[in-house]
C-alpha cells in the first residue's frame, strides 16, 4: 500500500514537469549505512605517510600513519589539499624531529 501512494507521488511529478516515468522499481536490503560505507575506504598512500581512517590500526613501518576522523562526505583525506600538505612535510621538517 504504501509503495503504490509513493508510485503515485512519483507519478504525478512527472506529469506535473510535463512527461517523465518511472523505469525501476527495486526493494534495497535494510543496512546500518553509516557503517556500510567504511568496508570501501582503502588507505591513502602519500610517501612517507599513509592516511587511515580512526578505526584502522596501522602495524607495518614502510609508512608514517596520519589517522584521520573520516566522514562519508568530508575528511577523507582525497582532497587536493591534504595531499599536497602532505607531500610537502618531508620538504619542511627535519629529519629525527618531533612536530606536534
């Protein structure tokens, strides 16, 4: 009862922008979505650094990780920006030396 109001909403929407219909239906598997999402995030790799999320632990030594609280929209470490803050560091700081 309640998809065929919601066809019916998406009906008349379409007639009312002057044509339109609708082309699939499906139902989609209930999933907690906030956490679907993380299965997908690969680490982001910009020697001498590796960008994880907060919920990963980092175990090997080729890198210097950078745990970032990342978000589904914001924070993910891709922008342009980061990565080019990123790929300076090893320019500006010293060898051995703390930054905090």
């Amino acid at each position: 009862m309640k998809s065929m109001r919601i066809r019916e909403a998406i009906n008349e929407i379409f007639e009312d922008l002057g044509g339109g219909s609708l082309i699939l239906e499906e139902d989609i598997k209930e999933e907690n979505w906030e956490e679907k999402w993380k299965e997908n995030f690969k680490p982001i790799v910009v020697s001498p650094f590796i960008v994880i999320p907060e919920w990963e632990v980092y175990e090997d030594k080729d890198y210097i990780p950078v745990k970032l609280k990342i978000g589904m929209a914001f924070g993910t470490g891709l922008h342009p920006t980061t990565l080019i803050a990123l790929s300076l560091i090893p320019e500006v700081v010293e060898k051995e030396k703390q930054v905090s």
